[in-house]
C-alpha cells in the first residue's frame, strides 16, 4: 500500500496507546472491576457462571 495514499485522519482515529505503567487501584477490587460505571450493582459487577476460564 502507498502510505501516501493512506487516510491520515482515519487512521489516527484508529489508533490507540496502552501505557507499560500497571495502574494499581485504591479501592477494592469490586471498584477496580466497576470502574467508569460507579453505579453498577453488585449483581453487574460479579462475574457469572461459566464466565471465567476454570482453573484446576
């Protein structure tokens, strides 16, 4: 592909960074996992059957 052929503006839309920092949360780990939706419920926030890979 020719990059001058490339959607500048799109592109950078697309574009994300993840920091290499590991944020620790101060909170409990119900908040860690609820953050960004303060007022999610417990029932929200805990995780279903089935839904997490078992580990034996």
């Amino acid at each position: 592909m020719d990059l001058r052929e490339l959607d500048l503006a799109g592109y950078r839309h697309r574009l994300g960074v993840v920091p290499q920092e590991a944020y620790l949360f101060a909170g409990t780990v119900r908040d860690a996992i609820a953050y960004g939706r303060e007022e999610a419920s417990d029932a929200e926030v805990r995780p279903r059957p089935g839904r997490w890979a078992r580990t034996r």
